[in-house]
C-alpha cells in the first residue's frame, strides 16, 4: 500500500520509520517544514516527499498534527484524496474532531476511522522519532460508522509496525477515559512542579519525584489544545482529584491518624486490586 503521513513530528515520524523497518509499503511523508521531509528522506524514514496533490495516489492517509491543523488540512486538500483511501487521525482528542472528518469523509469520498496511538515521550520532534515507539503499545481505534473491513485494515497495519493491543471504541468513550489516563496526569505534573520547592530538589529527590513529575515536560501549546477540546471529562476527573485531596488535607489537619489512614489504604487497595 502507499500510505502518506502528515505531520513529521515525534507521532508521525515513528510511523513512518515503524512502517519502513517492518513493512513493504511505499511512504509519503509531508511536513509543513521542508527541512524536516528532507531529512526523513535522507534517512530513509519515507519514500517519497509528498504534495497535495501526491495525496491522490494514497491508500492510507495518517494524520499527525495538532487536532484543528488536521481538519483544516483536509479541508484544504480533500479534493485530491483519492475515493475509498482511508483516512485515520493520531490524536489525544475524538469527540471534537471525529464528527467534522467524518462530515468531510462524506462529502470528499474516503474513509474516515479515528485513532490514538498510546505512546510517546517527553520531547517532541522528527528527530526523537522512534521506529520502535510503538512496541507492545495499545491503538486505540473509532470507527465512526465505518464498515468492519476498512478498521480490520487499520488494526492490520497498526500491528504490523509494533502494537499489540487493539480497543476499538466511541469518540465519548475514548476522551472520558483519556481524561483520567492521560489528561490528569499531565496537569498534575505540572501542579507539582510549580511548588517553589520543585528548583531544590537536588539531593532530596528519588523515585517518587521522577515518577509523578515525568510528563510535566510538557508541549504547551498541544495540550492546551487538548485539555480545552476535553474540557467536560477533565473537569469531571479534576474534580474527583480535588475531592479526594481535600480528604487528605483534612485528616491531615485535624491529625485523624484513622481517617488519614484508612484513605491511604483505600488507595493502596486499588492499585494493588490491579495487579500493578
């Protein structure tokens, strides 16, 4: 298949040099910066510089951008995707996108599936990009009306390249349960790291500090995209989060040993319910 990748950043770059490393398909690579294609060519990550117009000789179209950049690209080039291709999104977000591509699937004439590729880093950038990514990742489908063929195709594919779980869901669902997996943590990472203690942790830190502040090296301007195009769900879980730590702030200062003790063991609970 040729399959033609928007967005050379860290998502789509991976897809391309995944695709290349573990399949025969033919990749077409368009970036807005043409430095950056040309670099992917050079390494071999795609076959091929595309155009808009080059759109037209795609079978499968990823796109990996920003969530309102992938609706004004297809937007603006809709007319050169060919009939029947399929054409799936790489974003953190479902339900206010899908509805749109699904609109333009219908007056272009390709295939629209939504998904999310769970994986990722700190940095950003084609040149983190990582053709092993995807490993043992889960891909998380939408198929929004499309017919079981067309996301046995995207399912095929996406485990081609590395993944090993396929959950295939709504847009509602997706972004309800991204808000707490994904979303949360993000905002608290970077709640924590604004403390005026965070600068001197050198020397008082371990485990405990990387872990929860991790994600806090964060794309601002991509996930504020995303918190605010997730704005229910988030909130709903924020909340959640505040209630469960004003618990804590007050059985810590009434000094309620019991109350404190049993909310930590309720914690604890969970997580080891799971099995994790």
């Amino acid at each position: 298949m040729n399959i033609a990748v928007i967005g050379l950043g860290i998502i789509g770059g991976s897809f391309c040099k995944a695709i290349k490393k573990y399949t025969d398909h033919y990749v077409i690579g368009i970036n807005r910066t043409a430095e950056t294609a040309q670099k992917a060519l050079e390494i071999g990550a795609i076959d091929e510089i595309g155009t808009n117009e080059s759109l037209g000789k795609a079978d499968i179209i990823i796109l990996a951008m920003y969530p309102q950049a992938d609706i004004d690209f297809i937007e603006k080039n809709g007319t050169h995707i060919k009939k029947g291709a399929i054409v799936t999104d790489a974003s953190g977000i479902k339900s206010a996108i899908c509805p749109k591509l699904k609109e333009l699937s219908e007056k272009f004439g390709f295939i629209f599936i939504g998904s999310h590729p769970m994986a990722g880093k700190e940095t950003n950038g084609f040149d983190v990009s990582d053709s092993e990514l995807y490993k043992n990742a889960s891909y998380i489908i939408t198929p929004c009306g499309a017919e079981q063929k067309y996301v046995d195709v995207l399912s095929s594919l996406a485990k081609s390249i590395g993944f090993t779980t396929i959950k295939i869901t709504t847009p509602e669902e997706h972004d309800r349960m991204i808000a707490f997996t994904s979303q949360l943590p993000h905002v608290l990472a970077c709640a924590y790291v604004l403390s005026p203690c965070c600068p001197n942790h050198n020397g008082f830190s371990a485990g405990s500090y990387r872990d929860v502040s991790r994600v806090a090296n964060i794309n601002s301007k991509l996930w504020s995209e995303l918190f605010l195009e997730n704005k229910e769900p988030l909130i709903k879980e924020l909340d959640i989060l505040i209630e469960n730590i004003t618990a804590i702030i007050n059985a810590v200062k009434s000094e309620d040993k019991e109350a404190l003790t049993d909310l930590l063991e309720q914690g604890h609970k969970v997580k080891e319910s799971l099995g994790e």
